[in-house]
C-alpha cells in the first residue's frame, strides 16, 4: 500500500451490512459505483481494503490507511 501524505487525514472505516454476505457485498460495491469519482481508485484497489467481519454478514472500507 501507498504512503499518505501529510495533508491527507485517516477516514473513519465505513462499515457495509447486509443480511448475507452477499447483502453486504451488493452494498459495498453500489458504494463504490456512485462514489468512483470522489474515491478515485478502481474497483481492484476499492477491494483491496475491504475486510469481511467474523460475522459474515459485515464489510468493512477503510479508505486511508497508515503506514
């Protein structure tokens, strides 16, 4: 993963919930199709920081990450 710089701040994670984890996934990637500009980064990258909870029915985004 990349370096952030300075001016960049971490993001609190977004968590998606869904009754599967299919459920989940559906919403996760929805996020990412309607918000694909402001994050710039492709859909590998979007899902390169997606973390699925114990539960199996949560996904979790974090957007900025620290080295």
């Amino acid at each position: 993963m990349g370096n952030l710089d300075k001016t960049q701040t971490r993001k609190e994670p977004i968590t998606f919930t869904g009754r599967t984890r299919s459920d989940a996934k559906r919403k996760a990637l929805n996020y990412w199709y309607m918000n694909q500009t402001s994050l710039a980064m492709t859909i590998r990258e979007f899902s390169a920081r997606l973390v699925l909870l114990p539960d199996g029915k949560s996904i979790v985004f974090y957007e900025a990450t620290t080295d």
